[in-house]
C-alpha cells in the first residue's frame, strides 16, 4: 500500500509531504516539493523539521494542525502554505 501511495504521490503536480506529528520531522516529500526546494535525495531531508525545510522558521507554523491529529480520529482539510 505504501509503494502505491508513493507512486501516486512522486506523479502529483502538486507538492506534498508527511511529517512526524510528534516531532514534526519530515518523513517523505514527493517529488514536485523535493525539485522546488533543491532536495536530490531524502538523506538531505531527512529528519529536518518542517517548519525550518518549508518556512525557515525556528518553530512550529501558526497554521500547524499537528494538535488536531490523533491515531484514533482523522483530520479532514487543507491548507496553502506560502512558499
């Protein structure tokens, strides 16, 4: 099932990418968001908080919905994050 997400994802125009909810470090970046942000490979990535990767910022975004995510219960909505 991951191999077939991740197709989907690496074929997408648009960008995404999965982070740790926890430690907001960032797991997967498909490979729209890896060519615009200069990434060639998932070790210069890996492990890299989002915020700093994606807003340059020292902590988590104001619009972050880390806290409304849990195991037990989804989360439904979408947010433009300026770049």
């Amino acid at each position: 099932m991951i191999n077939f997400l991740s197709a989907i994802f690496e074929e997408m125009d648009e960008m995404v990418y999965i982070a740790d909810m926890d430690s907001h470090e960032i797991v997967y970046m498909n490979r729209q968001l890896r060519e615009s942000l200069g990434y060639f490979s998932e070790q210069e990535y890996a492990h890299k908080k989002c915020y700093k990767v994606l807003q340059g910022g020292n902590a988590p975004c104001a619009f972050c919905n880390n806290t409304a995510l849990s195991e037990k219960s989804s989360f439904h909505g979408y947010t433009e994050i300026p770049f």
